[in-house]
C-alpha cells in the first residue's frame, strides 16, 4: 500500500470514528424531516440490544398539568459544563423549567426557570389537555452555536447555553402567550414551530424567526385558517424537507382553499418566506372532516427514494398516503401516488387512541431498501392487507412496517407490508438505528370520554421494546423498569443510549450494561 493510500485510509478511519461517536439528538424525530433514523448509531446493533437495560432514572422538579408533563428528549455530546465535559440530555417541563442531565449518570448539571406575568387567552379550549398553558414544544438543538432554543409559557423564544443555562439569546416574543407550539425544528439559522387549536388566541399556522442576528429577528408566519382550526399538532411539528418546504397535516374544520381555511389537508409551505406553494386533499375529506379524523394528529416524514422526494402521511382514519414532494395531490390536489387499504381503526372512532398518531418513521438498510414505520393504535383492520411476518396478538396496538418498493405497471412507489409487531399499547412514533426499532408502549388512556380527570384513570406504565428492524422479532423490553405511563411524547437515541421519559416527570435512560 502507497503512503498516499495510507493516509486516505487514515483519513476514512478517522472521518468513521467521528461519525461513531458524533452520534446526537438535536431535534424531535432525529433530524428536520423527522425521519426517526439515527443513521450515526454503531453501538447497539440486532446482536447485542438483548443486553440492554436501565442504566438510570432522574426524575425532575416538575408538576404536570392535565395529561402533559415533560417534552420528549434531546441530546448533545461533548458540551463543556461547570463539572467537565459531559453529554447533556435536555427535557423542558410543562410548568416552566428546562432541564440539562448528564447523559453518563442522570445528575442534574443546571436548571433554567422562566418567569411569566403574562395570564392566558380566552382560547375555547383553555386549561384543558388541548391547551395546557405551559411548554408544550420540544426544544432544539444549535450545535454551530452551543444554544438550547425553547419557547417559554408566555410564548417567548429563549436561547439557553448548552452547557450551563445562561440565557443568550432574547427572550423575543414569538408566538401568543400560552399557545399550543409543536416541537421545533431549525433549519440554517430559522426556528421553526406551529401552533394549533386557537391556544392563547394564537392562530393556527406555520411560524418561523430567524436568528442569525440576535438584534434583527425577523418573525414570519403563514396562517391555516381563519378561526382557531387547521393547526398542524402532530408530534413533530414543522417538517422540513431538503427540498426547503414544510410539511403538515392539518386538523378538521372549514375547507375553502380561496378563502384561506386548509383543513383536513396535507401543506407544502416554503421555508424562504411561508408561502404556501401545494396541498392535498384527500377525495374523502367531507367523512374525514364529519368523522374527525383530522390529518393534524400525525406528522408526515420526508424521505427520498430513487430519484423521487416523497412525503408519507397516516393519520387518524388508520390510512397511509405516499405524494410526491413536488405534487402532493397531483393536478387536482386529491390524487396522491400511492393510498394505502385501511391498516386500523375498524371501529372508525376518532378519539380512543385507535388508527395512526404520532408520525410515521422512516430509514434505508444496509442493502439498500428503504422501509417506512407506523404506530397503530388499536388492533390491526380486519379487512387490511396480510402481512408476512406476524410476532403475536397486538390489541391494544401496534408498529407496522413496509418496504418502500416500485410498482411493477408504473413504476411508482407502493407499500409492501413486512411485519406487524405484537401488543404495544397505545405506541409512539418508532426510531430506527443500526437495525433494531425502538418503540414505546405508553400505558396512556386515550378515550376522551368523561374529561380529563378520567383519562389519568385506567393507565399503564410504558414500556420501552426493541424489535429487529426486518422482521420485527422483539429483542428487548424494559419489562416494569418504567412506572408511569406518557400522553403524546417520543424517543432519543445518542451514543448508544436510548432516552424516555413519562408522566411523573421521569427521565429513563437505557443502554448496555457492562
């Protein structure tokens, strides 16, 4: 081998165990399509995630509100701290206080309360579980910057610094005070959020500030609606394609494109000013509107396949969509590449946690097959299609998985079921590394009967399971290592460690035990 040879491999070897070791959570759902891929993780792997368990639990100083508590996890390697370097994983709490633990041990590094004099809006669903009146959006990470950034109750952004809390960035009025945000998303410099269900009077649509320049922060928004409907309140917020738009499922309410109300539909908005540049409608969003089946309960993934850019959506009818990115609906937006059958919900019940929430996950494997994950809530339709591979009874819910393949007449992308897991109860969106899925059973009661009193009633504590991601075989479960269920939350995976969390205001880490 030459000496040039050498270094290149040095080099390769090098670029290799950064990217192992670079492994981070910076954002709901991995990155800002929301994929769920952690495509950085080596450590766990099918072979060894068996092994896995509770490395440790730290629960923080936080009162939950109705069925919220605390934000689902994020995480960053090698941040420099009061007690050394350390990798940090961030939970913001419903009442008010972010929190930074070490990744290592759980200890808590430092804690951020924001103060507020501000009251809330008259919203018609004000102080109920659908507007909390605290933070309800998932923070983001700015690694360039070393800035946590978070919306506070008052609906305020703060950037908060990595490493001890100091707040470096605004505060900035972005959004109303107590609105419903969903997690943020940054994509080269602009946050990213949207707000849904009229909380705090905020109006529903997609808003972004730009903060490159701490003393010019530009504010945009664009508006869904012209009353307190068509918010996008899936778990993950804005999506944000490499293609610079932003994807949405709307909620239910009026529909008349002209007039400015796009519910029960799927957005493409542009990231460069908000305008909306597509929709589609799904051909029966008059049942879907009547049914409330809104598409608001679940957020799309971006991905790409061949030389396509695609979108997935599934939502609460328990159907999954496949547009083309560039042409949601086609000429008439209702006309989509690929309609799934009916995969759950037989019962066709809009509010009993059956049919698909959450968000839809996404990777590619190592020969090059691009799958696509869905939770379903509730048993599997009766009349669905058959899937190969069955792994046991699944009642209270389920994952789903399918290749993402080519259709033999016209070449299109279709869905190929693969497998169907056994019983989750009630699950979140799946994330992907390495091979294994790693999914949560949240023990959550989502009957929205009797108020929000009942629902903390007739719970179970979730569960944390990992399946092999192509045949969906469970390798691991956290068994009775959690104690309390979580209501609308998600995973982190970084450096080999997968983080939870639930509705005492607990944060679980697992990973291998040595």
């Amino acid at each position: 081998m030459t000496r040039r040879n050498k270094i290149a491999v040095g080099l390769l070897l090098v670029g290799l165990l950064q990217s192992a070791i670079a492994g981070e959570w910076t954002t709901f759902g991995h990155d800002p399509q929301r994929t769920g891929w952690a495509f950085e993780e080596t450590t766990l792997n099918p072979t060894n995630v068996p092994q896995m368990g509770l490395l440790w639990k730290a629960k923080v100083d936080n009162q939950f509100y109705s069925l919220s508590a605390i934000t689902a996890p994020v995480a960053a390697n090698k941040i420099s701290t009061v007690k050394g370097i350390r990798n940090v994983v961030y939970v913001a709490g419903i009442s008010g206080t972010v929190f930074a633990l070490d990744a290592q041990t759980g200890e808590e590094l430092w804690k951020y309360a924001f103060k507020t004099v501000a009251l809330p809006g008259k919203g018609r669903y004000q102080g109920t579980f659908l507007c909390p009146n605290g933070i309800t959006a998932t923070p983001v990470i700015d690694k360039s910057t070393g800035i946590l950034y978070v919306i506070a109750s008052d609906g305020a952004l703060y950037g908060l610094d990595l490493g001890g809390g100091k707040v470096r960035y605004g505060p900035v009025q972005f959004v109303a005070p107590f609105a419903k945000s969903a997690s943020l998303n940054l994509v080269d410099g602009v946050i990213y959020t949207t707000l849904a269900q009229g909380c705090g009077t905020g109006v529903s649509g997609v808003y972004s500030i730009d903060v490159r320049d701490p003393h010019r922060p530009i504010i945009r928004q664009m508006l869904l609606s012209n009353t307190d409907t068509a918010g996008i309140w899936g778990r993950g917020g804005p999506v944000i394609g490499k293609d610079g738009k932003i994807y949405g499922g709307t909620a239910d309410g009026r529909t008349d494109p002209i007039a400015g109300d796009f519910s029960n539909m799927v957005v493409s908005i542009a990231t460069k000013d908000l305008s909306l540049t597509d929709y589609f409608l799904p051909a029966n969003w008059e049942v879907i509107r009547r049914k409330d089946f809104d598409l608001g309960a679940s957020s799309p993934v971006w991905f790409g396949w061949k030389n396509r850019e695609l979108v997935a959506g599934g939502f609460k009818e328990g159907v999954i969509y496949l547009m083309d990115a560039q042409s949601l609906g086609g000429k008439d937006h209702q006309t989509p590449i690929y309609v799934s059958p009916r995969l759950g919900n037989d019962k066709a019940s809009c509010c009993e946690g059956h049919g698909i929430w959450g968000g839809l996950s996404t990777y590619r494997d190592t020969d090059g097959q691009t799958w696509l994950f869905s939770p379903m809530g509730g048993p599997p339709s009766s009349t669905g299609p058959r899937f190969p591979i069955t792994n046991g009874e699944n009642p209270h819910g389920s994952v789903m998985a399918f290749k993402v393949v080519a259709d033999p007449k016209t070449q299109n992308p279709i869905l190929e079921p693969a497998w169907i897991s056994g019983d989750f109860n009630v699950p979140d969106p799946v994330i992907i590394a390495n091979g294994v899925v790693f999914g949560l059973s949240t023990g959550s009661n989502e009957v929205q009967r009797g108020g929000d009193a009942k629902r903390l009633l007739n719970t179970r504590p979730a569960v944390l399971k990992a399946l092999d991601a192509k045949t969906g075989k469970e390798l691991y479960n956290s068994g009775d290592a959690m104690t309390s269920w979580v209501h609308f939350s998600g995973l982190a995976i970084a450096d080999g460690r997968v983080y939870a969390v639930d509705h005492d205001s607990t944060v679980y880490c697992f990973g291998l035990k040595k």
